[in-house]
C-alpha cells in the first residue's frame, strides 16, 4: 500500500470549483443555560458560516443543558427528512452540567471517531494543548450527521473553518460527506 499524501501524487486536496455545488439543510442547536439568540455568538457564528457557503439554515434552537431537552431535539430534527446535518454547540466540556456526548451518543447508529481527532488537531493550532478539555464527537442519527462543538466562538470558527466547511463541500476532493446524504447519493462521489 501507497502511504504518500494524496497531493505528492498529483491529486489535487481541496476544493474543485470546476464540480458543481449540492447544498445541505444544515440545523443548528446551541446548548446553554445562559445564551438566548441575543448573546449566541456561537450559534451565530456557524449560522453565518454555513450560509455564507451556500448551504441552507434548515433550523436554530437554543435548549438547556439537559439530557432529555438535547436529545429530544436531535432525534426530532433527525427525523426530518428535509434536515441533513445537525450542528450542536456546547455542553462538550468537562463542567458539570457538559452533558451533550451523554445526550447525544446513545442516538448514533454509527459513530465518526475521525471528526473528534481532526478537530482537535485543527484547534490545537489555536488552543494549543487546552483542546483536550473538548468531548466533541460526531455520528449519523439514522442518515443524519451530526457533529457536536464546544461553545466557545473559537472553538465553532475552528470546527468550521478548519474542517467542515470542507468536508460538507460537495466539491472538495478526494471526496466529501455529501455524497453519503441520502439525497445526494449517485450524485457525489
């Protein structure tokens, strides 16, 4: 097996403007106690972000952090046909009422270990080491991906910016996850 990176090969690692662009139904959820749409920067931020890209804000709610109110919003939206990926922000830490892995793990039918290793090597370059005080997981919820973020600004515009603004580009390559939504199967490869 081949082990160099795929641009030593000449094959091009980024976005190919020349493929034609699929937009996802993204849903974002902030978990807090304390924010309300006034003072969810977080939640804002990735708002912004995905729309920016061309993407389509498919919903935005703020829960508490507690286990039932985050679940139970995941598992509505994630029964949504029209939603493709779910973002959450907070609750990913280690203080005491940090509750989304615990919410949100036991709805995954499959789990996607590579997103909390890439995204801790993104905002490590930022956080440095501190990026180990982060449980962010990702998953798919029946065919709906969601990817769960601390709630700081930074850590969001890391998550973003860094790695899946890329990754939910149907147009980035090698490939993307966009060609594993329902809807855009065959499409994307």
């Amino acid at each position: 097996m081949d082990d160099a990176p795929l641009a030593a090969k000449g094959r091009k690692v980024g976005i190919d403007e020349r493929l034609p662009f699929h937009p996802l139904n993204i849903a974002v959820l902030t978990i807090s106690d304390t924010r309300d749409h006034n003072t969810d920067t977080s939640g804002a931020l990735l708002v912004d972000r995905l729309t920016a890209a061309g993407h389509g804000l498919a919903g935005r709610v703020i829960v508490p952090d507690e286990i039932e109110a985050i679940r139970r919003q995941v598992q509505a939206w994630a029964e949504d046909e029209a939603i493709d990926v779910i973002l959450t922000t907070g609750g990913t830490g280690f203080a005491p009422r940090d509750v989304t892995p615990e919410a949100v793990t036991p709805l995954f039918r499959r789990t996607m270990d590579g997103f909390s290793v890439v995204f801790h090597q993104a905002s490590q370059a930022t956080v440095g080491v501190a990026t180990l005080q982060s449980r962010a997981l990702a998953g798919q919820v029946g065919d709906t991906f969601v990817f769960c973020v601390p709630g700081s600004t930074g850590a969001c515009r890391d998550a973003w910016d860094l790695v899946l603004g890329q990754e939910l580009d149907s147009r980035f390559r090698p490939c993307s996850l966009v060609g594993q939504i329902p809807r855009y199967r065959g499409v994307c490869n």
